[in-house]
C-alpha cells in the first residue's frame, strides 16, 4: 500500500497552479494565432480570480479558525498558501512578459493598444468627444477620505487611484487631494476603438483602454476644483467568494442561498493587486481608507488589471492578412438528428453527442418531440448550470403546458449561478413543472434526463450540463438510450433524489455517494488482478481532476503492479508519473487547445485486448472491456459529498467512439498531433460518408 507523502502526492492547490501555468504556456506559443494567444491571456486571468475567490478564501479560513485539533490541518494549508504565493509571484512576472509579446505580436499586424502619450491631434479630440458622450455621465469620482472601508467595493472591478495636486506658480509647494474612480466596464466595455490610421498605405487599427480614456479625461472629471495636474494608478480587490450560508432549519435552502448570495457582497478582501509604479506613499494612504484589516495577499503588477477582458477583445482582420483566429469549425448534425422521430431511432440502438463537434440542437430537438409526442408522459431532468436565454427550459415549459409531468431537479449551489437558478426555477414553478431544489448536504451534480413514455422509456446521461453556450465550448458526451436496466436506474437517481434517506440499489450505474468510490477501486483492482491472472490489463481514463487520496494510492498501486495507466487529465492532477517503484506504467498527459476538455470517460480493459476486442483472451473466454461516462471526477467531493452518476456504455459502437476519445487525448501533443482537430475530422468524415450512403440508397 502507498502512503502518500509530499514526495509523492501534489497538493491539489499546488496542482491547480500548474495547470493554469500550462494556460498560460498556450499564450506563450508562436505558432497558434496572435488572438487566441490573448484569448488565453484572459482565461488565465480569469481563473486566476476565481481560485484566489474560492480556493484561496477557502484556505485562510481553515488557517484562520481552524481549532487545535486541526493543528495538522491546518499546518498544511499554511504551507499551500507559501507555495501558492511563491508561483504566484513568478508566474505574474511570466504573464506580463507575455502580454508584453503578445501586444507586440498584435502592433506587427497592425493593431495597435495606444496609451494616453501615443495620440495623434486627432485621436486626442476623438477621445475628448468620447468622454463628453459617454463617461461624463459614467464616471462619478469619490474622494478617498470619505470612504470608509472596502466592503461595498464591487468584486473584481477596476479601479483608479487619483493623486491631484494644484501647483503653486513657484512650482515648490502643491494642494494635494486623493479620489478613487471605478472603472465603468460594465457599461461601457473595457476597450475603446478609435478611427483606423494609414500609414505607407497600411491600415492601422487603434484601440485604447478604457482605463486609458479616463486617464485622458480626468481634468474634466472634478469640476469646481482648482487642481492642474493628475496622475492614476489602477488597482483592484478579489474578495472571499464563499457563501456564508445560515444553519438556520426553519429557513428552506432557498432562503438561505438567497440570504448567502446577499452576504457574498461583504466578503473579506483576500487579494489586491496594485499598479507597482504608484507611489508607497499612495498605497499606504489607499490601504488605509480601504483596508482597515490585513489583506491576504498583496501583488503589484502591471498598470493594466482584468485582463480577463482579452477575451472580448474587439475583432479585426490583420494589416498583412495573417488568420488572427482559429477558423471555426461548423458543428455537425448527426445523420439520426435529422429522423422524423428521434425517440424511435433511440429505440433502435444507443446514440451519442459529442459537442461541440456535435451539435446540441440534437438534444433540444428530443426535448421538443418530449414536449409534443402524445406517446410521451412525463420528463425529469437534472440541471446544474443554464444558459442566459434557455431553450432547454423553454421546451420543458412547453411541455408542462402540453400536459406532461415535468419534474426538474436545480441545483441553488452551483457556484456564482445561485441567483440564475433561484430565478429559473421561479419561473418553472410558475409553469407549472414540479421544481426540486436538491437535497440538503448533497450537491446534485449529476447530468440526465428521463423521457418517460408509454411503449419504453428514455435515458439521456451527459457528462456536462444541459447547457447551450457550454456545448459551444466544452467538449462533453451524451448518451441516449433505451437500455431497460440503464434507464430504470436513472429513474432510481430520481427517487433517490426525492427520498434521499431511503436505500436504493443500482444495478448498471455507479451513483455517489452511495457506492461509486467503492465500485471504482473495485474497477482499479480487478485490473491489477487481471495482470497477475496475464490478462491484457489496462487503465485508460479521461478527467477534468483527480486529486482523491484513495483513488491515487490505486492508480499507484495499479502501475507498480505493471497495469498500464493512461489518463487525460485537464486540470488538477495529485498523481506524480515520474516515481521510480512505478517502472514506467504511469502516464498523465494533458489537453489544451480551442476548446475546454470537460467529459469524463473510464475505459477498463478487463481481460481484453482492446487493440484487437474480438479476440479471446489467453484464457480462452472472450472478454470484453468496459466503458463509463459521467459526471465525477476523482475528487473527494464527487465521490463522497454530491449525488453523481456513470453509466456504463454497451453499444459497441458508442464504446469504440469513447475510447477513441480517450486513446486522442494521450496522443495529443498540440504540435504532431492535435487531438481536437483530429477527433473532428474523423466525425467529418463519418458525416460525409453517412451523406453518401443515403444518396446512393435513394
């Protein structure tokens, strides 16, 4: 057995800053597109706010009240927090450096970010018409002696700090005064695009940042004063995202989201990063008005913040005509979409989505024929996240409104969704869909649908939401059938759900938490039993995390033993492939490309040569290896503190289309092999190949 210690276990907040490092590596690449170069600029930003909101709060809090029988505990967050810090530190030095590259990748084809001193006479009166029509009435500056601390501060806003300063004429003594003004992103976007120049008959296109405009109109902002000379610096506060949620019995989970969304608002402070060219004077005197308490952690950066917003960075086509994006890739209808009864051709064998090289629109064309078939009498779903403007709600509206018992499962915890769900689920109540919202202490994470009908009912079991912008793009997997055993279990989940205390048997699907752990190192083992045996054993995975203690002392366990471990993980990865006792059988391999890697798929070889699965094995019986998908990942928190499903996949074409997934993700190396590109040129050409066959059978 291993025990996991610090020389073989990655922290999974330590691992969670490699692997927003490998983000910031895609940014680092020359040969992808100068505008995905920045648009992961921003998504490395933008996770970064979120870690330091959720993670990072979550782990001062335990250094903070953790009692002495956490003494343990709470000495290994202390030293998380130390390591945390540390790649901080080096890993902003790296991303100012790159956004640095990537501005002056974007000047060499033509676009150009021009600050206060690059303005031409004329772009100076375009911006002084600019601020008279639009910030004038934007921008209200507050004089920083007057506030008085920063709870009200709006989480991850951008923000000045104004030093004005009115100089006498013998320019020794000056009237000084400070003020702070919020950065009005939210109504005004962050970038300003000013009238393209030509140069040598090269067209320019010019951009200004916001922060950058209001630098320009800060002698107009502060009317009735006398001061003559302004200088700003940017800064902004991440504050402690973790909902304080009232125990309070009498108040339904409703209430008390609603009351802990409220009190998200004055979250502590846990991080400010800060322009480094203000002045410490400066600092000490903002600090003083906006940080009466300690800030956790305080980082001086760039004299830009929010970088986040490089992913909405205006579009333009480059000077020298180089693709400055990805082209896009048209997502594709598969040939069954297209059927006149999508619940009939379900019934004849199993059917896959993979999106969002797949298009959803399959999906919400069988929740349409759901709400309208008279076959049909009832539907059940489970939602995590939804989209803004939902056409899976819409058609589960008109469901209810047709007569059909819809029952809808919405989980209020989804973090930063509460508000959107609560609102959603108003408005499902309201329609007249039985609304269920989750089952207290147990996060329902799980993704499936139950269509049921008179002749047979339908599953559908995703390992994503049922989200039309997240199938844009995350990649994830949907399976439909009418496999009796697999859809009477998901049915099962639903009861679990509405009589979470009553015990329920599952008979295919692996449900937390009721048994999956178990069921899962139960998989793990028989493989390293089937190598002992000389049985082909062989564990290929893919996830978006594995950081669970016991489920890492297998997978060690399973590669010492000689099984082979392949596993595609995206993000958190406790798992070390380079310990000598494992001879080499470990292997970890990672996917970053245009799309965010999110479906989970477990291939088991059990006793199958799964390069040759028609074959007998040496035993002379013919296995045959198995396949899961589903919501978990392997994390402590899936398998034991929310309600998760897998189901076993049994179409032999669905399982070969899911392993080939996995068996991608390990070759996938972004430079000899993109996976991504290739998993959608093979469903390309599935599709042409499909076309051709039905115009030579008509």
């Amino acid at each position: 057995m291993f025990k996991l210690s610090e020389k073989n276990y990655v922290e999974r907040d330590v691992s969670w800053m490699l692997f927003n490092r490998r983000i910031l590596s895609e940014a680092q690449r020359k040969d992808i597109p100068v505008m995905e170069r920045m648009n992961f600029l921003g998504i490395y930003s933008n996770n970064l706010d979120e870690f330091f909101r959720v993670r990072v709060a979550t782990l001062n809090h335990i250094v903070r009240y953790a009692d002495k029988s956490s003494k343990d505990l709470r000495k290994r967050c202390e030293k998380t927090l130390k390591t945390v810090g540390l790649l901080n530190a080096k890993y902003a030095k790296e991303f100012e450096a790159t956004v640095q590259e990537v501005m002056d990748s974007l000047a060499g084809h033509g676009i150009h970010l021009l600050s206060k001193d690059d303005l031409s006479q004329e772009q100076q009166e375009f911006i002084y018409q600019y601020c008279l029509k639009n910030l004038a009435c934007s921008v209200s500056p507050t004089w920083l002696s007057s506030i008085k601390g920063m709870t009200s501060a709006m989480e991850d806003t951008i923000y000045l700090s104004v030093r004005l300063q009115q100089w006498k004429d013998d320019r020794k003594k000056a009237q000084k005064d400070y003020a702070v003004i919020e950065v009005p992103v939210r109504r005004l976007g962050r970038f300003v695009v000013l009238p393209d120049t030509v140069a040598d008959g090269v067209t320019h296109h010019n951009v200004m940042f916001l922060d950058d405009v209001i630098r320009c109109a800060l002698p107009f902002m502060f009317p009735g004063t006398e001061f003559n000379d302004f200088e700003a610096w940017s800064f902004k506060i991440t504050k402690d995202a973790e909902m304080e949620l009232e125990s309070d019995i009498r108040g339904g989970v409703l209430q008390k989201i609603s009351k802990g969304i409220k009190s998200r608002k004055n979250g502590l402070p846990v991080r400010l990063i800060y322009d480094k060219s203000m002045p410490r004077s400066i600092l000490k005197n903002l600090l003083a008005h906006l940080c009466p308490f300690s800030v956790d952690t305080m980082l001086p950066s760039g004299c830009y913040q929010n970088h986040r917003d490089f992913m909405g960075f205006p579009h333009f086509k480059a000077s020298d005509g180089t693709e400055l994006e990805y082209r896009k890739w048209t997502s594709l209808l598969p040939s069954w979409a297209h059927d006149e009864s999508l619940i009939r051709s379900i019934r004849q064998r199993d059917r896959f989505l993979h999106v969002p090289y797949h298009s959803f629109d399959a999906y919400l064309f069988l929740l349409r024929e759901a709400a309208v078939n008279p076959e049909v009498k009832g539907i059940k779903t489970t939602l995590y996240r939804l989209a803004k403007d939902s056409k899976v709600i819409s058609a589960l509206i008109a469901a209810a409104r047709n007569g059909k018992k819809v029952t809808v499962v919405i989980e209020l915890l989804a973090r930063f969704d509460e508000k959107s769900n609560i609102d959603w689920s108003k408005k499902m109540a309201d329609a007249g869909i039985n609304v269920i919202t989750g089952v207290d202490g147990l996060k329902i994470h799980s993704k499936i649908t139950l269509i049921q009908c008179r002749y047979g009912d339908l599953a559908v079991i995703s390992t994503g939401n049922f989200h039309e912008g997240n199938a844009a793009a995350y990649t994830d997997f949907l399976m439909m059938t009418a496999d009796s055993t697999v859809v009477n279990d998901v049915s099962r989940v639903f009861d679990f759900i509405d009589k979470p205390f009553l015990p329920v048997r599952f008979k295919e699907l692996m449900v937390s938490p009721n048994g999956m752990r178990r069921q899962i190192e139960g998989l793990i083992k028989q493989e390293i039993r089937n190598h002992r045996l000389g049985l082909p054993a062989h564990i290929l995975c893919k996830l978006n995390h594995i950081t669970d203690e016991g489920i890492v002392k297998r997978l060690y366990e399973a590669a010492a033993s000689g099984v082979k471990v392949d596993l595609a993980v995206r993000g958190n990865c406790s798992l070390m492939t380079d310990l000598p006792e494992l001879g080499g059988n470990l292997r970890v391999n990672a996917i970053i490309d245009r799309y965010l890697e999110h479906s989970r798929i477990l291939v088991f070889a059990n006793g199958c040569d799964m390069s040759h699965p028609e074959t007998a094995g040496e035993d002379g019986v013919q296995h045959d290896y198995k396949v899961f998908i589903g919501s978990a990942d392997w994390m402590p928190r899936n398998l034991d503190h929310r309600i998760e499903v897998y189901s076993p996949v049994h179409d032999i074409a669905l399982k070969k289309e899911a392993r080939l997934i996995v068996e991608y993700g390990m070759k996938n190396d972004n430079e000899a092999f993109r996976s991504q590109e290739a998993i959608y040129k093979h469903y390309k050409e599935t599709a042409e190949k499909e076309k051709q066959y039905e115009e030579d059978n008509h």
